[in-house]
C-alpha cells in the first residue's frame, strides 16, 4: 500500500514537473532580470519546503522526548536530511541568480546569511548523530539540539522584513508582491510538485531508517542467543 | 528558596573547585592573550579600521577564552563518577544547570574583564568611554553563550571528541548572540551611545538571552538522563 501511495506520488511530482518546465520556458523574459528570473520557481518552493521541514523536525524532537516513541526519532531524521538537501538547492540556485544579477556569487546579506546559517545549524545536527552510538542517547540528544536550532529559523522567515537587505522583497504572500497571475499560478504549480517530492523522498528515507532499526533488533537477539 | 539554595551550593562547589586548582581560568586567559595576539597580524592593529571591527575581534577572543571554560564545566565531574553522584543528587536539572551556570559565567565574565584592557592596549583602542553600556552588553552576551554551552556541555561530555564536538555545535547556535553582541559593542568601544537603529540589537540580545535560558531550563533534566 504504502509503496502505490509513493509511486502515484512519484509519478504525480514527475508529470507536474515536467509539464510546469514547459510552462515556465514558455513564459515571457522579465523586463529587467530577462532569463534567469525563472530560477526563482525552484529557489522559492525549496526554501519553502525547507523551512517547513524544519518546523516538521521541530515538533517531531518535541513529540519524540514526550512520547519516547521512536517512530518520532525517525521523521526527524528524515526530514531533516530532505530538507538540508533542498535548503542546499535554495542556496545553490541563489547563488547562480546572484551571480547574474548581483554580479558575485555571495553576497554577506542578513538574509543569505541567515540561510547558510540554518544549513550549517542543521548539518550540526546530522554530525552529532553520527557521533553518538546508543539509540535512546542519540534520539534524545538529536531531539535537543534541534529543538535549540530551530529558534534560528524564525530570524531568516523575518530577517527580510526587519532588516535592510538586498535580497529581492516577497513577491508572494505580501501587499507589494508584483507576480502577474499566470506566473503565480505557475510558482503555485511548481510548489507543490516540489512539496510532493519532499514528502516522497522523506517517505523512503523513513523507510530506510525503520529497516535499519529493525536489523538492529535482529542482531541484538542473534548476539542474546 | 530550597531552588535558589541548591544552585547557590552548586555554583560555589565549582567556583571553589576552580579556585584551588586554577586550571580552566589560567588556561583560558592565557588563551585570550594568545588569540589577542594572532589576531594582530591578521589586521593592522593601530589603524582605524581595525577599530571599526573591533568588536568583533573582542568578542572572537571571548569566544574562544570561553569555550575553555565550558568544556572543563561537565569535564571536571568525569574522574570518579562525580557526574553520575550529581545526577543522582536530590537537585533538579533545572538548579543543576542555573548552579553551572552561574559559576561558568562568574569565570568566563572574569576572564573578559582582564581581557578587556589588554585588548585597549595592543590595539590603542579607548573603550571604556561608554563602560556601563559596555558591561551590559557583555554581562548579556556572556551570559546568552553560557546559557548555552552548558547544557551543550552536558550533552557532549560523554561523546567521543568532545572538545571539537562542543564548539561546532554551539557557535552556529550562538550566532543571534554573537551577531548582536559583537554590533553594540563595536559602536560602544567607538564611543556611540545606544540609541536609534542599535536598539534593534539590545533587544535581540535580550530576547536570545531569554529563550535559550527557558529552553535550557526545561531540557536540562532530558540532557542529564539521556
């Protein structure tokens, strides 16, 4: 069951994302960005997804320390690992914009800033996994340190409203957002096939961490035996 | 009363602890001299442009002079299970974290005030033109990065690597203090007043300060047990 419900949503991401690619390269240039203002159909739904996987991690460390439950344990890895991966598209593909439109690939921009200091807060997060051997020890502590990092992620959702920056200003979701309709639908589309991805690649890392334990339960019992 | 009693016996057992064997406080202001120093060939220390990042060079140095301290603070409870009687010991982790604390905060807080005047001579900086603004900012800023190196420290003291583990997990999550610290006190040494636009950081400060001690409040008994 749970493998149909991953395939349909493989195909379902595949197709929109497929199809949006024609839509996106038939678009007309922007007036003054031209070409490369396209980017912005995958920088801003990774970012999107991004943050709220960190929100999932978030209340899925909350849920792991009430309940003990390492059903929760696993979703946060998961997730967390997914979205390091999109936040990394997020920065890359900023990055590629920046150097066309800014003329240098980085710039020490409070909003940048921000974003690379989630990427390295939770790459901290999967180091300190690694180096920590006992399951419950590992969950628990991972579950901490997440908990801590998120109160970094609220300043970078903000960081562009209270802070001078560079950064463009929100095109979506605010009172000044200029997207003519056709391309908000389009960003919409693309949002959710990307979201759908997320979920999809979340799924099988859970999957994958499930197995896991379960081959350790059973080299536990050989080694009892 | 019974609370602020059992964090008072926990902040003078390791503030007599330190006392008599010196170990953590000497090697950390020798630390802060020898980043002082390093520090001054990287950047022309007599020019003003050095003193525009002045603050930021101060508080790399408390940084670093800190996270000495921090990693000794669970460190020095591991000879002789003292850790383990800890835990055991009828204190909340709540208390056990505010008493660690507090003594991790009295020694990094000394070692920034001997640092402070060193760093105004090698670097001709005049900075107590705003002391008490200073004082603040560095009573906040330090206590924001003890707050969180020791629960942080709790966490990794059994870990393999601990010492390198400890400061590539804390610095990132420190960097809302950092940020706001090292802007004041930059302006504050240059003899600005806070005011205006440097509110904004005065308040993250404080801000910062309060959420990573509530949280470290509430998970410090989870850190233990785990």
């Amino acid at each position: 069951m749970r493998q149909k419900v991953m395939f349909v949503m493989l195909a379902l991401a595949m197709i929109l994302l497929v199809r949006n690619l024609y839509t996106i390269s038939m678009l007309p240039d922007e007036v003054n960005q031209g070409q490369i203002f396209r980017i912005i159909f995958f920088h801003l739904p990774a970012a999107i997804a991004a943050m709220l996987g960190s929100a999932v991690a978030l209340v899925a460390s909350v849920m792991f320390l009430w309940k003990r439950n390492f059903k929760y344990d696993a979703l946060a890895v998961a997730v967390t690992e997914v979205g390091l991966a999109f936040l990394a598209v997020n920065l890359v593909t900023g990055s590629i914009w920046a150097h066309v439109i800014w003329g240098v690939w980085w710039a020490w921009d409070p909003r940048l800033t921000s974003a690379l200091i989630c990427w390295i807060l939770y790459a901290g997060y999967l180091i300190l996994r690694q180096s920590l051997e006992e399951p419950t020890q590992r969950a628990t502590f991972a579950a901490v340190y997440s908990i801590f990092a998120f109160t970094d992620v609220p300043i970078v959702y903000f960081s562009i409203r209270w802070w001078r920056t560079i950064h463009p200003q929100p095109v979506f979701f605010s009172k000044n957002g200029s997207f003519p309709p056709d391309w908000s639908r389009a960003l919409l589309i693309n949002m959710v096939a990307i979201f759908l991805l997320y979920a999809l690649l979340t799924m099988v890392r859970l999957r994958q961490e499930q197995t896991q334990r379960e081959i350790d339960y059973l080299r536990r019992t050989v080694h009892a035996i | 009363m019974r609370f602020i009693r059992q964090v008072m016996v926990i902040t003078a057992k390791d503030l007599r602890a330190e006392m008599r064997t010196k170990e953590a406080i000497n090697a950390s202001f020798a630390f802060a001299i020898v980043v002082l120093l390093i520090l001054s060939f990287a950047f022309e220390p007599t020019e003003d442009t050095t003193r525009e990042i002045s603050g930021g060079l101060l508080w790399i140095v408390f940084l670093f002079a800190g996270t000495l301290i921090l990693n000794r603070s669970f460190a020095r409870e591991l000879p002789n299970d003292c850790l383990d009687a800890l835990i055991a010991a009828p204190v909340p982790g709540a208390a056990l974290f505010l008493g660690k604390g507090l003594a991790n905060f009295v020694l990094i807080f000394a070692v920034e005030i001997v640092a402070l005047p060193v760093f105004g001579i090698f670097y001709n900086v005049r900075w107590a033109r705003q002391f008490w603004a200073l004082i603040l900012v560095m009573v906040l800023g330090t206590w924001g990065l003890t707050a969180i190196g020791t629960v942080f420290g709790a966490l990794t003291v059994n870990i393999r690597l601990r010492e390198v583990m400890l400061p590539l997990l804390v610095y990132p999550i420190m960097i809302p203090i950092l940020l706001g610290a090292m802007k004041l006190s930059t302006e504050l040494v240059a003899g600005q007043p806070i005011s205006g636009d440097l509110m904004v950081w005065l308040k993250l400060l404080f801000g910062f300060d309060i959420i990573f001690t509530a949280l470290s409040l509430v998970l410090m008994d989870t850190v233990l047990l785990g």
